[in-house]
C-alpha cells in the first residue's frame, strides 16, 4: 500500500516531499510553521495578508500606528479615497517579514508566500507590484498567487531579476480560470511553475458561489484540469487543495496525477499555527453543524467559518486609517456602506450590530474570524482529549510526519503529553 512518502514533487531537478502547507492568513499560516515545513522536505506558506500588523506583532515595527497617526483627521468620514498605503513602508514589512523567514530557513524544502489579489489595499495594482516584488528581493522561494483571477499578476514583476528563477503559481478552482489566466499570460513566455486547484471544502475564501460551491467537488475539478493540461501538452505540476485530510486522500491524488497536495485545516491544530492556543480549542470542539459557509467578507467571495466566530454580526467601526487592506481602487469596502446603514438605522445607539458583512480587516487582526475548513470537526479524531477536558495540540512536525507516512485511512496520534512524551 502507497504512501505519500513514496512520490516526490520535481521542480527541474529539485525533488521535494509533496506536501504543501497552505498559506492562512492573517499570520496563522506562520513563520514558524512554513519554516517546518520546509524543514521537512516540503513547502511552507507565509501569508502577506495585512504584512504591516504581522510585521508590529512578531518583529516590534510600529507601522500600523504610523499609518493610523497620518489618517487620524479621516477616522470619522466614510470617504476613505484619501487613505493610502505608503509603498515604501509597505515594501519594508514585507520585507522584514520575508527575509527574517528565509534568513532561518534550514533543509531541503521551500517557503512560499500567498498573496490575494482581493486585497486591494486602495490602489491595487501599485500595492501588488510593492507585494510581489519585495517578497522576491527579500529571497521567497516561490509566490503562490490566490483570491483572484491575476490576470495581470505576472506583467507586474515580467521586469524583476528573479521572474524567471523564482517559483511562481496559481490557486484556481475551475478550468476556466485556469485557462483564462494562462491566456492573458501567454505572451510574456513564461507558465505558472505549479497550480493549485482548491476545491469547494477549504477554509479562507472560496472560489465558488455562495449558491452553488456544495455541487463541486474536487475530484472532478482535477481530474477536467489534468485532462487539460494533458490535451495541451502542459508539464505544469498540480496540486489539489481542500479537504484532503489523511495521508490516503492525498495517496489518492498522487496516484492519478497530481504532484502534489496543499493541506492546511490538520495544521491549525499545531503549536506552530499563529490561532490563539484557546482558538485552537475551538476548532477541536467544534462539530460539523457548527462549521458555516457565509458572505460576510467584504470581498464578495464566500468564505468558511465557525458560527461562533465574535466576527459574526460584530459592529465595529470601519478601521481604514489603520489597516484599509480591502479598500477598492475607490477607497470603498463593503463594510463601511453595511456599517454606515446601520448606524443610520439606529440613532443614538451606542453598540450597532451588522450580521451582513464584517470588517475583516480588525476581525483577522484581532483573531475573531474563525475561519476553518469543512473538515475541522474531525480535528477531534486526530489527537487526545487531556484529563482537564481541552485537546492536546499537536506538533506541525507530527501532522506533516503523519501526512507522509500513513496509509489505510488511519491518522497516527501525538505522543502523549509530558516528561514521557516529546509532545
Ligand atoms: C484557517 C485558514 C485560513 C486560510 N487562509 C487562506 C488565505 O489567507 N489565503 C488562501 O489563499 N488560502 C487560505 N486558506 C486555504 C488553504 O491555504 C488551503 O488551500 C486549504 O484550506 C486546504 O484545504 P484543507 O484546509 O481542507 O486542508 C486558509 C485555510 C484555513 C484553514
């Protein structure tokens, strides 16, 4: 019987563990937890969702504060066209976010970074380049492109040094998209390195419609794409996403093509993952009717969460001077038309409540958006219930080992706690 242990992702002549750690933002996708990964043979993700707030929390900057002290005149107006992103500054974080990971990098694997093109951050294309260019001048192994259709993505950095040398791939999750990205990108003569085709039960957004994401499936999904590229004559490795829970669902994929999986519910469950340890419980304890998949991102994209999630429903005053990553081209966010509606319905009130959009920008700061893939009600099965009642977290190390190594459906768990157990 085959385990995951038995295939290897090829890059040239590079071979790696095919075991990809998806990016999660914002910051639960770690720096800690990428550079295990990547320790381990395989591919880590950082995430460069709001870099400026990962940046302050992990390496004491203060460039939120910065920003916040510049636009502090423009806190009361709904009009948040004024408040943009000093390039430079932004160019900074990423950096030190970046380069600090790579800087302790060891083994043989890879560190990535995902960045979302539906974050706008008020000039989205000029944001963008300073995203992607500064990830590749602070040494990223590879750039994970997801949360968009980046038809313009590659032309912005067709001009930096690394282009060409760095690894640089797509999330998608139709043929058509696929199809349409490669198109756009065809003339600068250079195809995505790898592409992810995530299906309808991961966690973060989702590629699909809030009506419809329960009639796709993965599997089908990747076997239309594999067909594709197999017609076109395109060597492009690919690597399934969402919902992959054991070593033999990934077996299972290897097995009829894929390069590769990108897993990510198993690893929130880790010491290393950036939850809040008493967030961690939460996803232990949560069972399948407790998990929801809603429209509340200012996006417009569907995402997954836990119904308990503080987020839902939370009425907080819109904070762009400080953050401002989901601001349109327009400085417009859904969340401040819903916020504004409701403060207009409500005069006088002191505490508004919005059940239809969320500010996601303070809710993933503040680690009250508790979004989760479908599978997190069986996290419960993968590790022990401690005799105080919580689970015991698990070791990113243990999950990876377990994804590699295990087959007939069976998840291994941790050793046991204390002075005995290296858990
Ligand atoms: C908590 C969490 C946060 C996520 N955040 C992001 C994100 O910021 N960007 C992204 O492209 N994907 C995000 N994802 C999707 C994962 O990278 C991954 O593709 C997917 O969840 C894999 O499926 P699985 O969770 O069932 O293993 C997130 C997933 C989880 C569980």
């Amino acid at each position: 019987m085959k385990c995951v242990d038995d295939f290897r992702l090829r890059f040239g002549k590079r071979e790696l563990v095919p075991i990809v750690v998806g990016g999660m933002g914002v910051d639960i996708s770690t720096s800690t937890l990428a550079l295990e990964a990547a320790r381990l043979g395989g591919i880590g993700h950082l995430s460069d969702a709001m870099v400026k707030t990962v940046s302050d929390r992990r390496y004491e900057t203060n460039f939120v504060s910065g920003k916040l002290k510049r636009y502090k005149f423009n806190v009361a107006s709904s009009d948040k066209s004024a408040v943009l992103f000093d390039l430079n500054r932004l160019a900074e974080a990423t950096h030190n976010h970046v380069g600090r990971t790579m800087e302790a990098k060891r083994g043989t694997g890879m560190v990535f970074v995902n960045c979302m093109e539906k974050l706008t951050m008020n000039a989205p294309r000029e944001t963008l380049r300073v995203r992607l260019s500064a990830a590749l001048d602070a040494g990223i192994d590879g750039i994970t492109l997801s949360a968009g259709l980046h038809l313009g993505s590659f032309a912005l950095i067709a001009d930096h040094p690394r282009f060409r040398d760095a690894k640089l791939g797509i999330i998608v999750s139709s043929l058509r998209a696929l199809q349409l990205f490669l198109r756009k990108n065809a003339r600068l003569g250079r195809l995505p390195d790898y592409i992810i085709v995530e299906g309808p039960l991961a966690g973060g957004h989702l590629g699909f419609g809030i009506e419809d994401w329960a009639k796709y499936d993965l599997r089908t999904i990747v076997t239309e794409i594999l067909q594709y590229l197999h017609a076109e004559n395109l060597d492009i490795p690919l690597i399934p996403a969402g919902g992959i829970f054991t070593g033999s669902d990934a077996v299972f994929y290897l097995e009829i093509g894929a390069a590769a999986v990108q897993v990510a519910t198993r690893f929130t469950a880790t010491r290393e993952c950036g939850l809040p340890d008493r967030i961690k419980q939460e996803y232990f304890k949560a069972s399948e009717e407790d998990i929801v998949v809603n429209m509340i991102s200012p996006t417009g994209y569907p995402m997954r969460m836990l119904k308990s999630s503080p987020a839902i429903g939370a009425g907080t005053r819109p904070n762009c001077e400080a953050y401002g990553y989901l601001l349109d081209s327009s400085g417009n966010c859904a969340y401040i038309a819903a916020y504004n509606r409701e403060v207009a319905a409500h005069p006088g009130s002191k505490k508004i409540s919005v059940m239809d959009k969320t500010c996601l920008c303070t809710a993933m700061r503040n680690f009250d958006c508790w979004t989760c893939g479908h599978n997190t009600y069986r996290l419960k099965d993968t590790t022990r219930r401690l005799p105080d009642g919580t689970y015991q977290l698990l070791g990113a190390e243990h999950v990876f080992r377990d994804y590699q190594f295990s087959t007939d459906q069976k998840i291994a768990l941790p050793p046991l706690p204390g002075p005995a157990g290296k858990e």
